[in-house]
C-alpha cells in the first residue's frame, strides 16, 4: 500500500515535471520570443498537428516503415554477428575492426552513395536506419553474451557439453537484459537513421517535410515535424522497455562498457597485436570494399574503389590540390565538432552529478532526460537551425544537445552504480557531500562517462556534418553536398573514407584513454 | 558436433567407475606469476568408495577434482576413470559435479534447473526423479521458486539434488554443504549418502568439516599447503550404514583427532568448530 503510494507521488512529480515544462514553454514562446520565429508555443503545435493530419500521417506510415525494416535488419545483423564473435573467438577482433568502420561511416555521405547504388525507393533509408541500430546492439549483446559466470560453464562442460549448449542454455538467455537495453536505444537510433536517409533525397517521408519546413522558414511546421519525430522515438523507446518488462527481464548492471578482449601476455604476441591485427583489418575492410562493389557490378562512375580514391588523394596528378580542399573543409568541421563534443560531455556529467547531489531535483528532472535521451536530435536538426541560427553557433548546439543526454544518462545510470557499501561507509564518517562525490561516485561514473565519450564520436561528427549539410554552407558536410550535387564522387568517396578514419581514430584515442584511466580507478572493468 | 552423445549404453547399466591419477600436477600462468595448484599426487579411488579430501584453504583441493571433473587439464601426469580420459567420461554424462558454488542459473526455476542435468546429460526428462530428489533435500514446495528467491543454504541443497539428477557413477563434490546450517547439514549427511550407496557410486568429497569427511567417507585424504601435495592417507574402517551414534563413538573420536593432528591442529579435536580457515 504505502509502496503503491509512494510510487503514486512519484509518477505525479514527473507528470508535473512535465506539466511545468510545458506552461513555461507556451508563456515563454507566447510572450518572450514571439517575434524571433523560432519557438512555436505547444497550442500552436498541436493545431498544426491536427490541421496538416492527412499529410503528417502519410509521411510518418514511409519514414516509421523505413526504421522498422531497418530495425530489424540492422538488429538481426548484430545479433548474428555478436552469437559468431562469443562462438569463434579468433575472429573477433577482425569482426570488431569491421564493425566499428562500419559505424564509423558518416551516415550523411553514406545515403546519397546508397542512393544511387539503390536508386530511387526506401532502400537507403532502410540501409541507414540498419547502419544506425546494429552497433550499439552489437558491443552490448558481445559483452552481455560474455558476461557469464565462469562457474555456469563449468556446470555444461562438466556433462561435457560444448559452446553450442553453453551458447543457448546459458549465454543467450543471460545476455537477454543487454539485449532489450540495446533494442531500447535503438528504436530511437533506426527512427534517426531513416530520416537522415530522407534528409539527403528521399521523395517522401517526414525527414524530406521538415526540410521543405524549414526552408520556408514555416515555424509551426518545423516544430510540428519535430514533435512527431520526438513522439514516435520516445513511444518506440518505451515500447521495447514495455516488451522487457512483460519478460520480466531486469536490467543489464552495465551499458556499453568497452568490449574487453583478454590483453596478451607474450611480447610477440603483443607486437602483433599492436601492428599485425589492425593492419590485418585494414586489408580486409579495403578487400571487402572492393569486392563489394566489383560483386555487385556497379559502374566504376559511383562506385569508387579504394584504388580511384587513393589515385584522387595520393597518386593521381591533381592529388595534392584535392587534398588541400579537403583537409581545408576537414579543419573547418572538425573545430566546431570538437568543441560541441566537449561541451555536450562535460555538461553531461556535471549535470549527472549535481542531480546526484540533489536528489529531489534528480527524482523529477531524471525521467524527463531519460525521454528526451531518446529523441533522435539529428532528426530534429531543422528545427535547431531555425532555433540556434545558420552560423557556427548552430553547429556547434546540435552537436553538443546530440551528445549532452546520452551522457547524462549514462552518466545517471554510472553514478547509481556506486556499491551501497561504499555509500554506507562515507556515511559512517559523516563525509560532506562533496567529498562523497569525489572520492565514491566520480570514480564509479568513470566508467560510464567513458562508455558515452566513446559513442559519442561518430555521433559527433554525424551531428556535424548534417548541420553543414543542411545549413551552415560550410565544412566537410557542405563540401559532401556540393560534391553530390555535382556528381564528384571521388571527392565524395573521398570524404566519406577521411571521415570514416577520424572517428575510427576518434574512437580509438578515447578508448585508449579509457583503458589508461580504468586500468587506475576501476581495474575490474579492464581485463 | 561436441555435443553427439559418444555411447548410449544407460547409466544405471555401468557400475561405479575406479579412478586412478599418477604423478599428477598442477601450475597455473607462467614464469614468476605461476601457482602451483598441485604437486605430485597420486591417488586411487576404489570402485564404490567414498573419499574425502582435506586441507587447508588454498591448497589445491578444488583444483584437483576440477581436473577429475575434466575440467581442467594436468600440467603433467594423467587422470583415468575406468581407464578412460575425465573429457571423455564427462561427455557420455557418466559423471556429476556439484561446484563450490551452487551455480544455479537464476532465470530457471529450481525443478527446472535440476532437469537441466538430465537435459545435458542426455538423458530423457524425469519429473518424479526431480520432485524426489527435491523433497529428498528439503525443498519441497520450493520447487517454482527461483535461486535469488532462495537462502544461499537452499541453493546449495538444491545443486546437490541437481547433482543426483543424472544417476552419474562418479560424484564429484566440492563443499557442497559449505553454506548449509549446522542440523540440515548433519541431515542431510546422514540422508544423502543412502542414495549413491544404494545405486553404487564413486565420490569425491571435498570438504572443511573433519566430521563430515569421517561420517561420510571410506577413507581420508589430507593435503598440505605449499607444497600442495597429499601429506597423509586415512583409513575410516566404522561399519555402514553410519548413523547419528557414531559421531559419539570413541572409535569416530579417535579418527577425527588423527586427521585433525595431520591437518595440525590438535588443541581443538572436537571438530567444526576448528574450521581449517581459520588455521590457513
Ligand atoms: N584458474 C586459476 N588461475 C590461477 N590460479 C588458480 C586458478 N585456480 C586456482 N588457482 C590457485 O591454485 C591454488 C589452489 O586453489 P584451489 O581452488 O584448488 O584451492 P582449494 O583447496 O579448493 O581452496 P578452498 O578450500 O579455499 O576452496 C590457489 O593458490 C589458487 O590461487
Ligand atoms: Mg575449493
């Protein structure tokens, strides 16, 4: 009784979290920015919604179909990808190398190449909503299918049982949690993915209507369009944790800890570690490239080889003024993307940790990060435009707000994770509240805040480049849209490939640091 | 492919197996960092024996029936069950181990999860036996309750009756009432004995209790700390079956006071109450 009601008051502060959200917003789009056409009150929205139903709803029946295909694919992509990796343990690195370019490719540039690969039709978009979801199912389902007591394999060799009975007796069943975590962040993610396949030239959907929004400067629209994406992920998140909750399947004690492969022992078997296994993949990722594109016969016009890149960027006579265009557009991104993701970060943590030292704030403001973490805010990225202006400034808001809830909420879920003990114990002495931050929680977010860094490069550079795409006129995004618009695909593969490495190499220098920084503050999360 | 079952002959068709190791020895890691687990030992267990092994914390019990188990392969020396390799006897499902820990899958039930046993032993499914060896442990009417709905006692009864599930030949036992309390343990010590004496079993008994490796085994092995190796090999000749009397027998005190001097603590011959840790 007194639980239920407990729960009761809870559920009603979050409401009035929300409630109170929304009044200050209508005052605040009503009386304070009324002449700046950028913030639409919440009545205007939802009029907008229901005047312009028929055609919202034919946009959303093409963009939500897109994302589910997609979902499925990219997921089903993962998880057999993920069951091969836990089974045949040799290739994971390999399989690892491959799945992070993968990830790593910048969807922007990535959708028109689909585009005409696929030609006209759903399957870039399909395509993308796929790319999207499959890597942050992929890390999780690796770790949870792993995440076994050596005690319960044990018990199945011991009735000398191999990996395939280990596999669906135990693994698959114990790496469920990790699994619906996964599908929960990646209902959003394949939403996403679909719209920014619409945002580079789809005829239909709701990602091709919110740019005709913004391009007219149509306020209520933008918003409107924007709301809609928001509903739709937040209900696709809540659905899935729904489908979780019926299976009474609880939640996972980590979310995307690093995939930890034992660290070798013997020198050459680390020198070859170092040198010999990223190269390996590297080999293999240009064969699969090329393979690829020679398997499916496409025209040597569109479909760049690794070979037609190297010639545009290294060999070829006009190599070194391709290249100063390029690494001129790289330098103009990569300063404004580096700064948003650092800001996005470190107010993400910070936030974490004042809610944490607020508990009451924490109660009612938790849920609302929690359902605004879902929104695909690339696929609201007109919006920001139109809110946060044309220049750098916009940019650089997108791709901060892009990885700014991610991290809370990593951050939120890290600073939880601090062992009761350890809690009890500072308490014991009566440690102030600061300390207690310092020297219990900080080190027990650690792992999380790294966990969110390492995400958050692609997605950096994802927000970036569709900022540049479709607004700001600069950088490598714009530089994308030109060359697409002018049919220069050796400078889009070009592009695509240098962008592909920065996050890879992005990627590679946070992990780095993570392993140097775990390895002090929390060893069992490095093995 | 690992999974084909090499021989379908029934178990109950199989008398208990002898199990024989020469010379066997144990290091894990390499170089400066290496353990040695083992050292040396040589050990026969008789067809339809019980054998209790002794010794400190650390000593290398665990170690020595994981490579029995086929879990774990000797650095050097050699293990045979009937004359076969443990992988081999462990893939016909010939042999049964209940762990240190109970090692209960959490998302199954504790009927389901003694089933299991059968299910990896390829054996067909068995309700009653289940039911059976549920209430033979104390957990009748616990049957639909998951582990975390159990005491740690409970588990530990409950991966004893998922132990007996298989009718394996070989028990293989590594503390398996560590976590249980005092009066269900003596219980049980009397109890679960009838059932592999009667069907005719080789058991490996690990345990911490000297009265429990008195009352339950035909024979005591003591093993030393550092070097890991076994220090002192005892006879139990009291008739079976063993009943509660015995623990009061001048004959029981007597065994129990030799093995606790070979262990080295000889101020405390009663018996639990001198639990080796505290020693180690
Ligand atoms: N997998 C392993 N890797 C490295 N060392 C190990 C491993 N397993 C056991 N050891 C070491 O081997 C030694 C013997 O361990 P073992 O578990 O066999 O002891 P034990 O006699 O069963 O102790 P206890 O009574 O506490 O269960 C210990 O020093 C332990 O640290
Ligand atoms: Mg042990």
């Amino acid at each position: 009784m007194i639980r239920q009601q407990v729960l009761l008051t809870e559920q009603m502060r979050t409401y009035a979290g929300f409630a109170g959200l929304l009044i200050a917003w209508e005052l605040l789009a009503r009386f304070a920015f009324g002449q700046l056409y950028i913030l639409s009150p919440p009545t205007a929205i939802v009029m907008r919604i229901i005047e312009d139903l028929p055609l919202y709803s034919r946009a959303l029946s093409a963009t939500v179909s897109e994302a589910l295909l997609g979902f499925i694919l990219g997921n089903l992509a993962a998880i057999v990808l993920a069951v091969l990796v836990v089974t045949l343990p040799p290739i994971e690195r390999l399989a690892q190398a491959i799945a992070l370019v993968v990830f790593c490719l910048p969807l922007v540039a990535t959708g028109p190449i689909l585009r005409v690969i696929y030609g006209p039709g759903w399957g870039p978009q399909i395509t993308l909503a796929a790319l999207s979801v499959y890597y942050t199912t992929f890390v999780p389902l690796v770790v949870g299918l792993r995440a076994v007591p050596p005690s319960w394999l044990d018990l199945i060799a011991s009735y000398g049982r191999g990996r395939l009975t280990a596999m669906t007796v135990v693994r698959a069943r114990a790496s469920l949690p990790y699994l619906i975590a996964s599908l929960k962040i990646a209902a959003p993610a394949a939403f996403l993915g679909a719209i920014v396949g619409e945002f580079t030239g789809a005829d239909r959907g709701i990602g091709v209507l919110s740019i005709q929004a913004m391009r007219s400067l149509d306020v209520d629209g933008t918003w409107a369009l924007a709301t809609i994406a928001s509903a739709v992920a937040i209900i696709g998140y809540a659905v899935v944790g729904w489908a979780g909750q019926l299976l009474s399947i609880g939640a996972p004690p980590s979310l995307l800890v690093s995939p930890a492969s034992k660290a070798p022992k013997v020198l050459w078997k680390k020198l070859f570690m170092a040198v010999a296994a990223p190269t390996l993949s590297c080999v293999v990722i240009l064969l699969l490239w090329k393979i690829s594109m020679d398997g499916l016969d496409l025209s040597r016009f569109f479909a760049k080889r690794p070979g037609d890149v190297w010639a545009y960027l290294v060999a070829g006579s006009q190599a070194a003024a391709h290249r100063s265009e390029l690494f001129a557009a790289l330098r103009e991104t990569m300063g404004t993307t580096v700064l948003g993701y650092f800001a996005g970060l470190g107010l993400g943590a910070v936030l974490a940790a004042i809610f944490c030292m607020l508990p009451a704030v924490e109660k009612i403001a938790s849920p609302v990060a929690i359902a605004l973490r879902s929104i695909p805010i690339v696929a609201t990225a007109p919006l920001l435009v139109l809110a946060l202006g044309r220049g750098q400034l916009g940019m650089l808001g997108i791709v901060a707000i892009m990885i700014f809830f991610p991290t809370l909420v990593s951050c939120l879920h890290g600073l939880r994770q601090t062992p009761g003990q350890v809690i009890d114990y500072f308490d014991s002495f009566r440690a102030p509240p600061l300390t207690q931050l310092f020297l219990a929680r900080v080190p027990a977010m650690l792992p999380s805040l790294f966990a969110a860094a390492r995400m958050a490069v692609p997605m950096a550079v994802l927000a970036a480049t569709v900022a540049e795409w479709l607004a700001t006129g600069t950088g490598i995004g714009n530089l994308m849209a030109l060359t697409n618009s002018t049919s220069n695909y050796n400078m889009l593969w070009s592009c695509v490939t240098i962008l592909t490495l920065v996050s890879v190499a992005g990627y590679a220098l946070v992990a780095m640091l993570e392993r140097r920084v775990l390895s002090h503050f929390a060893p069992e999360q490095v093995i | 492919m690992t999974d084909k079952r090499i021989d379908q002959t029934p178990v109950s068709e199989i008398g208990p197996p002898k199990v024989e190791a020469w010379a066997v020895n144990k290091v894990f890691g390499y170089g400066d960092s290496s353990v040695q687990a083992v050292s040396d030992v040589e050990l026969t267990l008789e067809p339809g024996t019980t054998t209790a092994l002794v010794g400190p914390s650390g000593c290398g019990k665990s170690t020595l029936l994981r490579m029995v188990a086929g879990l774990e392969t000797p650095t050097s020396g050699a293990i045979r069950i009937g004359g076969e390799e443990p992988h081999v006897v462990a893939r016909k499902g010939r042999l049964s181990v209940a762990f240190q820990d109970p090692s209960l899958l959490p998302w199954r039930t504790a009927a389901s999860n003694v089933a299991l046993a059968r299910r990896l032993a390829g054996l067909p499914k068995d309700p009653e036996k289940v039911q059976h060896l549920l209430s033979l442990v104390g957990l009748d009417g616990f049957e639909n309750k998951r582990p975390a709905e159990l005491s740690g006692g409970m588990r530990q009864r409950c991966a004893i009756a998922r132990c007996l599930a298989t009718d394996a030949r070989l028990l293989l036992l590594d503390e398996p009432f560590g976590a249980v309390d005092e009066m269900t343990r003596r219980r049980l010590n009397l109890e679960l004995p009838r059932v592999w004496e009667g069907q005719g079993t080789t058991t490996l008994l690990v345990t911490h209790s000297v009265t429990e490796a008195v009352l339950l085994s035909d024979r005591v092995i003591v093993m030393s700390h550092r070097p890991a190796r076994v220090s002192a090999d005892i006879a139990i000749d009291i008739e079976r079956p063993r009943r509660a009397s015995h623990l009061t027998s001048p004959k029981f005190l007597a065994l129990v006071t030799q093995i606790n001097t070979a262990l080295g603590i000889i101020d405390e011959p009663e018996d639990d109450a001198s639990r080796l840790e505290a020693r180690a």
